[in-house]
C-alpha cells in the first residue's frame, strides 16, 4: 500500500473542500480510536463527503493509487471495526445525516447512513411508525454502522436483527462505481441477494450511502418490570421458561449485579435496590395495543418466575421509572470499562444453553486470575461478557488473552453457539475465526471480498487477511 501524499491530500481537497479533510494533530487523535478496547491506530488523513458523487470520488481516486480507506460512522464500535490499522484515509460518513423521506403509505423510510440512530426511530414514531433495532448507543451510533455490524439491541428478541429491516441501499463500491443492491419491496427473489450481503460486511465490500429500511406500525403500549434473582442460574434458567410458556417478550435483559452497582454509581441511580444477596436481574419488556392483556401476560410471567425462586418483582408504573430502567441497562458497557472491565466478547449460544456459558466464563476467570461481569440481551442468547484483567487491558497483541479468549470460544462452539451476534469480528475477533469456520469458508468469504475489492484498498485487515 502507498503512504498518501502531500499532492494527494491537495487532491481531495480540491475535490471536497479544505474544511472536510483533516489531518492536524487533533483531528488524527479524534479519529485514532474508537470504543473497542485502549486501542489506537491513526490516519494520515480523514475526509467527510456530503454526497455520494464525492464518495464515488474518493474511492476512485483511493483505488488508483492504492491508498487505504478506512470508513467510519460514529466511532462507537466494539471490534476496532472503524480503527485505521494502516493508515491512509479515514471515510466518515458524518455531513450524510438526512432523512430523505418517509413513505408513510408504504412504510418505508429512506436515510443517509449519518443519521443517529435515536433520530431515526423518532422521527418514524411522530409518523406512528416504528423502527425497532435499538443499539445499546443508539442516542449517538450512526444507522451506517448499524448496517455495516447487523446491530440488534433488546427488541431482537421478538422484532429481530438489522437485517430484517433492509430493503435495499446505494452502495459504492471500491472502484467508486455506485449499484443499488436491492429494490424497495418486502418480497424479491430477483438474483443473489446483495442487499443482505452487504448487511454485517463491516465496511469491507463497500461504503453505503443510503438505505431503505422497513418499517412496522408503533405500538400502542409497553410494560417493563425487573425481577431479581439471588441465583444467576436461576435467572438464566427462567429465560428459556418464559419462552417454553409461550411468550414472546419484546425485550427480556439479563444484568448481573456487580454491573448493576457499577453502572449505578456512574449515573447516579438508585432507583433500583442493589444488596450483595441479589446475583442477578432480569428486565423484562411486552409490548402491543391492549394493555388488559399484556397485564394478564405480565402477571403470568411474574408467576412463572416465582418458580426459579425470584425475590420480590418491580413493576414499573410510568414512563419515567421505564426510562431510569433503561438507562441502568443501556449505560452497562460504559460504566464497567471505566471500572477496568477493558474486554469485551459479543457471545452468543441458543438461549437455553445460557446457563452453561455464564458458568464456563466464570470458571476461566477463576483459573486464569481475572473479574468478569455479564450482562446483555439473554431472550436471544446473546451474553456480553466484561473482562477485567489485572495486567492486561487489551486482548488485541496480548498472547496471553487470546489463548484464554480461545478456550472461551471454544467453550461457546461446544453449546451451539458462535464468536459475535452483533459486534462485528473486525480487528480484534480475527485470532478465532478458524474456531467457527474451516479453510473453505473461509476462502469462500476472501474470494467475495476480492470480487468488491480487488485492490484490498476498503477496510483491508478487518474480519480475516487476505492472503
């Protein structure tokens, strides 16, 4: 790969403007890092087109000369997905933040990949239409990188993944040609399906530039209450139950109760009670349009969980106490990294195999000399699991955690499980990709990449090498 120019750098200026390409000493610490881990890795430059002609541009020009192109939403991923690990250009699609139009008849909306995510959901909602993948930072991810990881967040569990909802986009490709992938229906059969392919791809294949999400209509009403638990076992056991019994809830949270403390301290809530005997918490969201009913699913769970031997239940009883709630849950991963809880694995297993895997994590954590907490979303088996090592803070170069990181995944593997359900593999996940796939899968997915990118140039060492 050629290191970019003094000349070159002049290019994309004339090209977009002096204001949207940086590369003072600021701008490269800004866009050194993301959320993943300590990690840092800087540009040599980053530049912020506003439309999709300049993109094309770009990676034309990228493409010629064989310059690197790292694209990067909001920065808030997990797996070093937006990290610049050979320098050269940093693409962000922040000045694309527009929603270009709700189609109220057909329910779908078509936005720019800048757009926050929370942004979106709410500006379908004053439509009273509903868009139900919400991300842990959704107040501050961009839908892009949305697209790019497949996130999912709570409401997977009965609403599904990113994917679900992806009708078509504009993507441009590494050359700078620019394709539509998809069409904007519910149903096609029409040829591959590139739509989907893109979707989870990681910047890897191609920058997306705008995007036709399906929507649903809002529901009417939702009710939440928190159950603790002085067992971990038995909160994760009572997951499966509530499913064997026939509900489907539109969120179901497990947080453990050392997260919990954290996670209070750091915002300042105490509107839960948080005493040592509690193991574990569990949230639990229905929603719909007749709150008789979800009263009498709500008071049945309830019932049922008294099985698994719960402590006392909290309902909550307005907006407000729903929003604090929440916020215990969404500010989880944030509050345990300030605390030292540096790793971070995006596990997944079928979620009756939820049991064994918290079980497994905390054994290799008494073995191996480190603090883990778990929390995450536990009605689609998908666990996120803290490390906090007294020694090592990064899994990333550390041999030592990569081969403990392995005996986890392994351990993931054995129940039916697999390394990420929404986090992306990126830098950080690539040591076990040949734990989950063989040297046929994994040539299959290189061969794709080669096909979008035959330069390597777009986020090139991200998910596995090419070789």
């Amino acid at each position: 790969m050629a290191t970019i120019s003094t000349d070159q750098i002049s290019f994309l200026v004339a090209l977009i403007g002096a204001d949207y390409v940086l590369y003072d000493t600021e701008s490269l610490e800004k866009y050194s890092r993301d959320e993943t881990e300590k990690l840092k890795f800087y540009p040599d430059v980053i530049v912020k087109p506003k439309t999709t002609n300049e993109v094309a541009a770009i990676m034309q020009f990228c493409n010629q000369h064989l310059i690197p192109v790292t694209p990067r939403g909001a920065g808030t991923g997990l797996s070093g997905g937006a990290l610049a690990t050979l320098g050269g250009v940093i693409l962000s699609t922040e000045r694309m933040n527009s929603i270009i139009e709700i189609d109220t008849r057909n329910m779908f909306v078509i936005t720019e990949p800048g757009v926050i995510t929370e942004d979106l959901m709410n500006a379908v909602k004053e439509k009273n239409l509903f868009y139900p993948p919400d991300p842990s930072s959704k107040g501050s991810c961009f839908i892009g990188g949305n697209i790019a990881e497949n996130s999912g967040g709570p409401k997977a569990v009965k609403y599904g993944v990113v994917k679900d909802y992806v009708l078509n986009v504009e993507l441009v490709l590494p050359t700078g040609e620019v394709i539509w992938t998809g069409a904007n229906v519910i149903k096609n059969a029409t040829g591959y399906n590139l739509t989907q392919l893109i979707v989870g791809s990681e910047g890897t294949l191609g920058i997306v530039t705008k995007i036709v999400l399906k929507l649903l209509p809002l529901p009417k009403v939702d009710l939440l209450m928190l159950v603790p638990f002085k067992n971990l076992n038995n909160a994760s056991d009572a997951v499966s139950a509530i499913f064997n019994a026939g509900f489907t809830p539109s969120a179901l949270e497990l947080i453990e109760i050392e997260a919990l403390k954290i996670t209070s301290k750091l915002i300042g809530n105490h509107s839960v009670p948080v005493s040592d005997d509690i193991a574990a918490h569990l949230i639990i969201e229905t929603d719909g349009n007749d709150k008789e009913v979800l009263m009498k699913e709500m008071e049945t769970i309830a019932e049922l969980m008294q099985q698994y031997n719960c402590e006392e239940i909290f309902f909550a009883e307005d907006a407000n106490q729903k929003q604090e709630l929440w916020k215990l849950r969404r500010r989880a991963a944030e509050a345990v990294k300030l605390e030292g809880y540096t790793i971070e694995e995006d596990t997944v297993v079928p979620r009756a195999e939820l049991t064994k895997l918290i079980v497994g994590v905390k054994e290799l954590g008494k073995q191996h000399g480190f603090k883990v907490v778990c929390y995450g979303h536990a009605g689609d088996g998908n666990l996120h699991i803290r490390i906090n090592h007294p020694s090592i803070k990064n899994s990333y170069g550390s041999e030592e955690m990569i081969n403990i990181l392995k005996k986890l995944f392994e351990l993931v593997k054995s129940l039916g499980g697999t390394i990420s359900a929404e986090h992306g593999i990126g830098l950080i996940q690539k040591p076990y990709m040949d734990i989950f796939f063989n040297k046929t899968n994994l040539q299959i997915m290189r061969s794709i990449k080669k096909v979008f990118d035959p330069n390597n140039i777009l986020n090139a060492n991200k998910i596995f090498d090419i070789n």
